[in-house]
C-alpha cells in the first residue's frame, strides 16, 4: 500500500463521517434506508424467517430498519459535547440553526450560509426520495401483501417525514435573514 492510496482513503473517511455529522435526517434516510433494507434487514429476515414471500420479506425488513436511521441521528444530537470536540465547526453550525441565532465566530459565521444551503438541499432532496420509497412500499404492503397495519405504519413514517423537512426549511428560513443583517440575532 503506498502513500498515495491512504491518503486518498483518508479524505474519502473524514469526508464521510463530515456527511453524516453535518447531514440533513432526511437526507441520511434517503441515503441509507434502502441500503440497509437490502444489506442487513433483508438477510437477517431470512436468517430466521424462510417462509415468508419475498414481498413480505421486504416489508418486515424495511420496517425493522427505518427505525435505525432516526436512532443514529439523534444518537449523534445526544452525543453534544463529545460532537463539538470532533468537529467543533459542525457543532456550532448544528447549534445555530437549532437555536436560531448566529454565531459568534467569524469563521463560523462566514461558514454558516453555505452550511445553510446545503441543509435545504438536503432536505429537498431527501424529502421527494423518502416519500417514494414510503409510497412504493405502502403500494407494496396493500397490492402485494395485503397488509394494511404496515401501510399505515409507512403512511405515518411518511407524516413525519414532511413535518420534519417543515421543521427544518422554516428554522433555515428564520435563520437565513439574520446573516444579512448585521446586528440582529
């Protein structure tokens, strides 16, 4: 292994995990509900469960892991203290668009509408791929399944999903005035 090549995969690392502390929910969701569908729940399913359909499966799976990806957000909000001493920048960011105020340091202020940006980004993103996947699977549980206990169970993962992504453009929309104007926060 040379050099090069750890370095490289070094970048792509703390590249990664800048993603995930600094990414919308949603857009975490969007990004790895499916994937963990497929690579872990899927499997797993089939580990204890052979009988089932693989229309069945697939629903069992996606419903196990959904939960997953709301755990290891906020897992990463709970963790605070331990967060702003591995990305210090990032923290502050978090914290001034879920307080609402501006930060105090320059660079971190100079940071913020780029940081805003990408969070509506992500989150318009993510949005449309969420209430997708939640429409597919609900076609899928009442067409293919016939079971409607898991159709409102993805029809209410889907509520959430867009009070979330209101929760966030309106906190970005608040806070996105008070960088232009100096003075107010």
């Amino acid at each position: 292994m040379d050099v090069d090549s750890a370095a490289a995969r070094a970048g792509v690392s703390e590249r990664w995990r800048s993603f995930l502390g600094r990414a919308p929910g949603l857009q975490l969701m969007a990004v790895s509900w499916a994937p963990m569908t497929l690579l872990i729940g899927l499997p797993v399913g089939w580990l204890f469960d052979r009988e089932e359909s693989l229309v069945e499966a697939v629903l069992d799976a996606a419903l196990g892991v959904v939960w997953a990806v709301p755990s290891i957000y906020l897992s990463q909000r709970i963790v605070g203290e331990a967060g702003a001493l591995r990305d210090p920048e990032g923290y502050a960011l978090r914290q001034a668009l879920r307080g609402g105020t501006v930060p105090a340091d320059d660079r971190v202020r100079a940071e913020l509408p780029g940081y805003l940006a990408g969070q509506r980004r992500g989150t318009r993103v993510g949005l449309p791929v969420v209430l997708g996947m939640c429409l597919g699977l609900i076609l899928l549980a009442l067409l293919g399944a016939d079971r409607e206990g898991s159709a409102v169970i993805l029809s209410v993962i889907a509520a959430v999903s867009v009070a979330v992504a209101a929760h966030t453009l309106i906190r970005i929309r608040r806070l996105a005035p008070l960088l232009t104007t100096p003075g107010r926060e």
